[in-house]
C-alpha cells in the first residue's frame, strides 16, 4: 500500500514536469529499479528511501566512471 501510494505521488510529480525532464526522471527511476531486490531485503519503513538511496548508489557508480575515464 504505501509503496503504491509512493509511486502514485511519482507520477503525478513526472506528469508536471516539461519533456526534456520527464526523460531524465524516467532515467532516473529506472536507477531505482535496478535494485528492487535488495529495497526489498531490507523492508524499509518508507518505501522512498530504498529507492532514493538506490538513484544516489547509480548515481556514485556513474561519477566513478566518468572519473576513471578521465
């Protein structure tokens, strides 16, 4: 239930956004859903911040690898 209502308010939110950054949120949830499994081992109480915290874990990935090609 409150992970349903979690992603509801997403969408609503991504709906308001222009083209350009509606791409970028989509991009950005997906970051999100590459870690459902481990958002689900740890059963957190809100359901936004294993998500949250998955974007930042890509997001660190990402900057890793642009400083290495660096």
């Amino acid at each position: 239930m409150r992970s349903e209502l979690a992603r509801d308010s997403w969408s609503n939110y991504r709906r308001a956004l222009c083209k350009e950054d509606c791409e970028l949120f989509d991009e950005m949830t997906e970051k999100a859903r590459m870690h459902t499994q481990a958002i689900a081992i740890a059963a957190f109480l809100d359901p936004v911040e294993g998500r949250l915290l998955s974007i930042c874990l890509e997001n660190e990935k990402e900057l890793r690898r642009l400083k290495i090609e660096k």
